[in-house]
C-alpha cells in the first residue's frame, strides 16, 4: 500500500473497527462509540455525519505539524515574505517562498495528502449513501463538489495526479497512476454538472449548516474549472448564473468581508469555519491532532519581539511569519487605492503614527510592511477565562467570495469578446473600494483585471494560480527564484515517488 493511501486510511472519515478476529473475548467486546463500516451509512443520521466529516478535513490546516493549503498557495507568490524568526524557522514554507522546495518539502506533502483525505471522505458519502430521499440525494451532491473543488486544487498545483474516484480495495491504491489533467477536468466538471441541480441556493440552508456546499459554490467552482481550461463562453455562463441568481452581493468595504461579523455574510459563496470556543490553554492545545481553531492566523500575526500594537488598533502580536512585499504596498499606491489598502496592508509608517511601534527594521525578511487581511485581531479571538488569545482564532478562511466572481466573470467576458460586461463586472469591484470606474479597452482591459485582482484578492492564496495560468509567473516571480518549465507545479512527494512509481514533475 503506497504512503499516500496509507495514510488516508488512518485519517478515516468515521472512525471504523475494521477489525480482524480475536482469539479471547476481551477482544471480542464491543468498542463504544465505534462501529463496523457495514453497519454505517444507513440512517440520515449517519449520512450527515459523514457529509460534515468532508468538511472537517478541508479545515485541517494545522494537522500534527504546519501544512496549510493557504500558507502554500501564498509563500509561491509575489505578496509576502515567509518571515518567522530567521533563517530555519519553518524551513518548509521559507523554501516555498524562495521556490528552492523539492519533493520531500513536508509542507508540499501534508498539502497534498489533506487534499487526498477529503477525496477518500467524499468517495465514501458517494460510494456509500443510497439516495433514497431527498436529504441523501442533497449529501452526495456536496460531497461531489468537495472531491471536485479538491481536485481543482491538486490539478493546477500537480499537474496530473491520481484519480481516485471509488471506496477502491487497500491492493488496489499502488495501482492508480497519475491521470491526464485533461481527465481530471473532466472529472471535476461531471461531479458539479451532477451536484448543482441537488444543491439548494445559499439561502435555503439554516444558520447552522451556512458552511455547507450550495449552488452558488458549485457553480463558482464549475466556472473557474472552464476559465482555468480556457473555455470561455462556459465560464461566462455559469458565472452569470452566480451573478444573476441574486443570493450574493458585495459588502460596503473588503474590512468588513474579513470581520468576523462578514463571516457567511453577503458576500460569501464557500469558506471553511473555525472555533474560538474551545478555551485551549497551552497546557491543553492539541499540537498533535487538529485544533478547531485557525492557529495560522496567530503565525501571520506581527512578531511580538519587536511589535508594539497602536492603542486604537485590535491588531495584536504574532510569529511573524507572510510578511508583505513592498511590492504589493506600491501597487495599491499607484492606483491610489486607499480604503482597500488599509484593510489589507499597514505600513510601520502608520504603524508609528496611530501610537505603535516596531523596533527592529533590519528583522527577517521583513520589508516595513505588516498584513491585516487576515490579521491578527483581538475581536476574533477567544481570552476568556483561561482561555489563551493566541491558540484560540475563530478566523474563517474565505475560500470563494463574490468580488472573485465578478473579477473571474469580467476576465471570461474579456476573453469571449464582452468587453462592455467586463467593464461592468470589473467597476463593480472598483467601486466598492471608492475607485473611480475605467473604460479600458483591448490589452488595457485585461492588465486592468490583472491589477484589480492583485489588489482585490491579495493575501487570498490566487496569486500564483493567476500568474503561472496567465504566462506572467517568469515575469513577476523570475527575481524571487522562480524558474520556467519547473516552478508552474509542486513537485509530486517523495514518498508518493517511491512508494507508488508515480513520476515526478518537470526538473524536481
């Protein structure tokens, strides 16, 4: 059994007793709280259960060591610095960001294996659950949007990769080859063709399953699976049906989309969930399982070394690691885009003016500049009681967001020959952000979509996918170490190498 699918049947969706028989009959007892897998999956009960259990994956960013789908989206781009406390500190993320990282980077691995043990949970809901009314009819179909939404991301950062679409026997994982890109798209578009009529709109579910896969999602996903494969006049289609289906809207400011008062909000299509009510202590963190809070958040926060929060401000210290570019700060300042900036970006210039301060300017990879998107603020943390601020960031990640629809329709458009929507679609974002609208036309039109999506989405993990899928990565990540013909892909993990005799990337 190869170390990939081997570790996913130790990450099982339900804990199951799969048990082998006993020669005493202690053995023999049953386990509470566990059951034979053929006894499960048979009630609504059970299906939801392993439904949510999808989810729950997706959230492991944190899993035992730091591998964050997020982090590494983020470190191959041009926006921020790794950082930490010097050179070693997470090596793994500090190599994506230098693009040195080889096939036995542990952030690429656990990366690609969270992706793989979402896959195996979905498989099982599809495999297992019989539609036999609407509700299960409902499950399957989100759980076809899960598995097609986590191929997304194994396809535009591998390359080709395994297909695994069956609760497939334990001899049969070192027999799945890696599958033509072509294939996996076509995968991913049959499972949301097949999940979008089942799904209910946004509004239609309960406040306490907001985190569930809609319509809406699985149409923003089949969208940008066409505008990923160039199909334009496809991906215009189902974004407009995001667009035109009137359950999505733009918030007054990017700030509040990223409050925790703009979580499930207007604009949000898809975003995984977090809990600051668990009250971890250090004594009590679940440093090797998975914490039900967003530890990465406390990681982005400013290094508490040398921070000295502004007395108005609820940005509180952090490890100090995605440190933003100069780069990025001087994009928002040549488009003069303040409102926007200063939700997503801080310079230690302002720093210092609010009352702040930081006292070491030649630290680690750091450039003058301090990242608030996802900031580390003391409103979305929990330090209550014993409860430690720092271990308790309720933080949702915002996977799919309307502004990124609108931004992804206004390319589609472009690309079709809609010039006119595309303007419409891209002044829609500008607006909000208090920009003046542009009539660009032409090449002018697509750098002006490059550029709002740059400040728009900064911080959200598309950089890289945006740059490598526009032929822009040599260009913009060329002087951080980026190398054509190599870099556009992760390379496949060395264990996954070895183990199952998938070959490996391009030059890794």
């Amino acid at each position: 059994m190869n170390q990939l699918l081997r570790n996913i049947m130790a990450a099982a969706g339900i804990t199951f007793l799969i048990g082998a028989a006993g020669c005493s009959k202690f053995l023999d007892q049953p386990v509470n709280g566990i059951l034979p897998e053929d006894e499960f999956y048979k009630t609504d009960n059970d299906a939801v259960q392993a439904t949510t259990a999808v989810y729950d994956m997706m959230q492991t960013d944190y899993n035992t060591v730091w591998g964050s789908l997020y982090m590494v989206k983020l470190m191959l781009s041009d926006e921020s610095n790794a950082g930490g406390s010097g050179p070693g500190d997470q090596p793994g993320y500090q190599d994506l960001d230098l693009f040195r990282h080889d096939s036995q980077n542990d952030k690429v691995y656990w990366t690609w294996r969270m992706c793989y043990y979402t896959i195996y949970r979905a498989n099982k809901v599809i495999a297992k659950v019989t539609p036999d009314n609407d509700l299960r009819k409902r499950l399957i179909a989100e759980a076809k949007a899960l598995r097609a939404y986590n191929y997304l991301d194994l396809v535009t950062l591998w390359g080709d990769v395994p297909m695994v679409l069956g609760d497939i026997a334990p001899a049969d994982y070192t027999k799945t080859p890696r599958a033509a890109k072509a294939d996996v798209y076509a995968q991913i578009v049959k499972d949301l063709q097949e999940a979008i009529p089942l799904l209910p709109v946004k509004s239609a579910y309960s406040a306490g399953d907001r985190f569930r896969a809609s319509k809406g999602m699985a149409q923003a996903t089949l969208g940008k699976a066409y505008l990923y494969q160039q199909k334009w006049a496809d991906a215009v289609t189902q974004f407009e049906l995001v667009i035109n289906s009137h359950e999505y809207g733009l918030e007054s400011s990017v700030a509040k989309v990223f409050s925790r008062s703009g979580e499930f909000g207007l604009e949000s299509i898809f975003e995984l969930s977090y809990d600051s009510g668990q009250s971890y202590d250090w004594g009590n963190f679940p440093w090797d399982k998975r914490p039900e809070s967003n530890i990465h958040i406390q990681l982005m926060g400013p290094r508490s070394d040398y921070y000295t929060k502004a007395p108005g401000d609820s940005l509180v210290a952090g490890w100090g690691f995605n440190r933003p570019k100069k780069k990025l700060f001087d994009v928002y300042i040549a488009a003069n885009d303040v409102d926007r900036r200063k939700s997503t970006i801080m310079s230690e210039t302002e720093l210092k003016a609010a009352g702040g301060n930081w006292s070491a300017p030649n630290d680690y990879e750091y450039e003058g500049y301090f990242q608030r998107k996802y900031g580390s603020f003391s409103t979305q943390t929990n330090s209550s009681g014993s409860a430690i601020a720092e271990l308790n960031y309720g933080t949702n990640w915002r996977l799919i967001r309307y502004a990124d629809v609108l931004l992804m329709a206004a390319e589609a458009q472009y690309r079709a020959g809609g010039e006119g929507q595309s303007r419409t679609y891209l002044n829609l974002v500008r607006n909000r952000s208090n920009l003046v609208s542009i009539q660009p036309a032409g090449t002018a039109l697509f750098n002006a979509i490059v550029t709002e999506r740059q400040m728009e989405l900064a911080f959200e993990g598309f950089r890289f996918i945006d740059l490598v899928r526009w032929g822009l990565a040599e260009q913009e990540l060329g002087s951080l170490g980026f190398k054509k013909g190599k870099n556009e892909l992760l390379p496949i993990p060395d264990q996954d190498v070895k183990t199952a005799g998938l070959p490996q990337n391009s030059m890794y």
